[in-house]
C-alpha cells in the first residue's frame, strides 16, 4: 500500500463512489459523523415496495473491511460478494478496474475511527 494508492482510493471513495454518504453514521442534525468515517450506519434508502429484500445497515467498512483484500477487490470489479451472489440494492454493483478497486482497498485500512 502506497501513499499515491491510498490518495486515489480517498478521491474514489469519497468523490466518485461517495461510500460515506451510506455507510457512515449522521449525527442528528442529519451531517455524517466526522469521529465514524465508515463505521457503518442504518440505512436511510428505503426499499421501493415492501417486500423487498432490502439491508437495514451499511456495514462497517473503513478501517477493517469486512471481508479480505481479495473478495473486496473482487466485489469491487464484478459486484458479487463472497457468497458467490449480487450484493443486494441499494449497494451498487460496481465494475472498478483492478488498479481502482485495489486502491479503495488501500484508503479502506487506513481509516481510523476516532472514537
């Protein structure tokens, strides 16, 4: 893990995919938590019609993502998690090139939470 990689996991991770808009906590006057970068959150999406298979919580990703470097690089070029399925909406199915999804993976372990 490079510095130049972790910069540019940083710009796509907060510029492009823009992770933290779901998957870091908001305080209660609805700004992101700055002391909880991508300590994961409930989700504020809601399904389109009720019976949807839909997560109740974006995970924890920053830090110690949850699963390892490979499946993460992997679900960051095809869109599938380690069980072999799409992750579910809203996640999008992103389709990162290798560089990319590697560098995310750089910026992912060098987020310290604050609290």
């Amino acid at each position: 893990m490079t510095q130049t990689e972790v910069e540019r996991g940083s710009y796509i991770v907060n510029n492009v995919a823009m992770c933290p808009e779901c998957h870091t906590p908001r305080l209660a006057n609805g700004q992101l938590d700055p002391q909880r970068p991508l300590d994961g959150a409930p989700e504020f999406f809601q399904p389109p019609h009720p019976d949807a298979d839909w997560p109740l919580k974006a995970p924890r990703i920053g830090g110690n993502p949850p699963a390892n470097d490979q499946d993460i690089v992997k679900l960051l070029m095809t869109g599938i998690w380690t069980d072999g399925k799409p992750l579910r909406l809203p996640m999008m199915p992103f389709r990162m090139n290798e560089a990319d999804a590697r560098a995310v993976v750089a910026y992912l372990h060098s987020v310290k939470q604050m609290h």
